[in-house]
C-alpha cells in the first residue's frame, strides 16, 4: 500500500492534472467547437465528480505533513469509484464496439483519458492510498443515486424538449431510448444495470474489508472496523 505522501502528492498531481486536459477536451477546445450538450453524457458528469474528489484529496494530501493513508470522505470516494467504473465497464463492454460509432473516437485525448486512464487511475489510488476496512454495507445502495439522477436528469430534459427526436443527445446512450426500445425496454436495461452496479458495489465493499488497514495490523482492521460501524 502507498502510505508515502510524496507518492500520493505524485499521483495525485498527475490525476488532476490529465483530468483538466480531459475537461478542456470535453468543452471542445481541441476541435475548436463548443458542444453545449457536452454535459448530457454520463462520462463527463463522472469524471467531472472524480476530478473534484481528488482535487480535494490533492489539497488535504498538501497540508498533510506526515506518511499515511488517504482519508479524504470515505464515503464520497467510494460512490465516485462506483461511478466511474461503471463509465469504464459501459463504454468499454457495450459502447466503444457498437457499428454505429466511428472506431476513430475512441483514440481520441479526451476519450482515452475519460473512458481508459482517468477511471484507472482514480480507481488504482483507491486501491493503494486510501484507508480501508471503512466501508459500510450501505455504500453500494447509497452508490445508486448518483447513476438514478442521471437518468431522472435525461428523461426530464427529453420532457422539456417535448420528446423531440430532432433534439441532439436526446437519449445520449442506446439503452435509455425509449423510442428505439419502448418503456419496457429501457426498464429492463435499467433494471439490468442497476442490480449490476449494487452486486458490483457489495464486491468493491467486501474488496474494503479484506484490504490492510491503516498499518496492516490486526488491531489497526479492528479499530477501524469499529469505528465504520
């Protein structure tokens, strides 16, 4: 486990700092062109939470002055890893191969870096910096939220925009159009992904548990566990 500031300071800086030349790529500054539908994709609104997690993180690691583990809102970290491997998993495994998208796309700076780099790295730092055995049990259904959000934000906007389908990003991902695959349809995708995501999350938390804690001492675990609970 990384318990080095210095180290944390390192990973950190690096995160923050490909996330900034990812969200510059997001608000199109590459291809000289603002999208202004840029914020109905689920990557950027999680990258987005990630970048700022660990902004703050980056800040708490600074005015820290000795070794340890990263203790930033455990809670918070955990629902943001949650997400944004959820935005890993489902471009990578449904998205990124689909005949309709051009193959291009998917080597792009912006698309490697929200799709590929951003959510391992911000994965591999929950994994090696942050405290563990601090998980609740609860974490994966309070993980939901943020995706179920999401998805009222989507269906609410296509309200506003009356159901055009003229509207651009009208349904910004397959699985939530419910003029392609009906109510019904989008229903069972939803269901799907969300019975996923909270096997996913109740894995990631059992993950929690069996990783070393503060120090990797027996007492430290029980310690910490207690104070979880």
């Amino acid at each position: 486990m990384v318990r080095s500031r210095t180290a944390q300071l390192i990973i950190q800086t690096f995160y923050v700092a490909f996330g900034l030349v990812g969200v510059l790529g997001s608000l199109g500054l590459y291809d000289a062109e603002f999208d202004p539908d840029f914020f109905v994709y689920f990557t950027n609104l999680s990258n987005y939470l990630c970048i700022g997690v660990m902004l703050c993180e980056l800040v708490q690691t600074a005015r820290r002055r000795d070794d340890g583990p990263v203790t930033f809102a455990p809670q918070l970290k955990f629902v943001s890893v949650i997400a944004i491997l959820l935005t890993f998993f489902v471009f990578n495994l449904l998205l990124a191969g689909r005949p309709d998208r051009d193959p291009a796309q998917n080597f792009q700076v912006t698309s490697l870096l929200f799709h590929v780099a951003l959510p391992l790295l911000f994965t591999f730092d929950w994994l090696l910096c942050y405290e563990h055995r601090r998980a609740r049990w609860t974490y994966p259904l309070t993980a939901t939220i943020f995706p179920l959000c999401y998805v009222g934000f989507v269906y609410i906007r296509a309200w506003l925009c009356h159901f055009d389908p003229d509207t651009p990003l009208l349904y910004p991902y397959f699985f939530l159009d419910a003029a392609q695959l009906g109510v019904g349809g989008v229903l069972r995708w939803i269901g799907v992904l969300l019975v996923a995501f909270v096997v996913f999350g109740a894995l990631m938390a059992a993950l929690d548990h069996v990783l070393p804690a503060s120090d990797g001492s027996p007492a430290s675990a029980r310690a910490a566990t207690s104070e979880a609970d």
